[in-house]
C-alpha cells in the first residue's frame, strides 16, 4: 500500500516498509475514506489517492458523485479508480 508519510505517522504506521504496519494503516486509511464518503468505493478510492482535501474541493464545486467529479481528478486518480473498481467488480463484490 502506498502511505505519504504524514498519513501513515497519523494512522501509527512507523516503518512503512514493514509490511504488516503497511497493509494495516493503508486498510485502516482505506475504511477511514469508506466511512467519510457514505460508503461510496468510488469517492474512497479516491480520496486514497488523491488525498481527501483535494476530493472535498471538488466535491463542494461539482457534487458528491464520482461522474460529476471525474473529469476533473487527475489522470492518475481516473485510471486508478477504474482499475480499482474493475478488479473489485471483477471479484464478484458490488
């Protein structure tokens, strides 16, 4: 899991190369989003990845809804949403 260090020392991680702190903070930070966006996996995934300030301006600019906020995320937040969401639905999870 990827942790910037300011989330991981918030969320107790203190050597984000030790696997079993990794997985646990970014699991932790994972549902931490879950929580703050209703539940929304889309919202969630990116707010991890395009960090939960950058998600809430755009939010208060063009809605609470991942296909009003999309085109305006970072290429990266895009793909990595999709791929996300694509391997989860992929599972058989909805």
């Amino acid at each position: 899991m990827q942790l910037m260090p300011g989330t991981a020392s918030g969320l107790g991680v203190k050597d984000v190369n030790d696997p079993i702190q990794n997985v646990n903070g970014g699991t932790k930070y994972i549902s931490q989003m879950m929580s703050k966006y209703n539940n929304d996996p889309q919202l969630a995934l990116a707010a991890y990845n395009w960090g939960p300030g950058n998600l809430d301006k755009a939010i208060k600019k063009y809605g609470a809804n991942w296909s009003a906020i999309v085109s305006y995320a970072p290429t990266e937040t895009q793909k990595y949403v999709a791929k996300v969401m694509g391997n989860w639905r992929g599972a058989g999870v909805r």
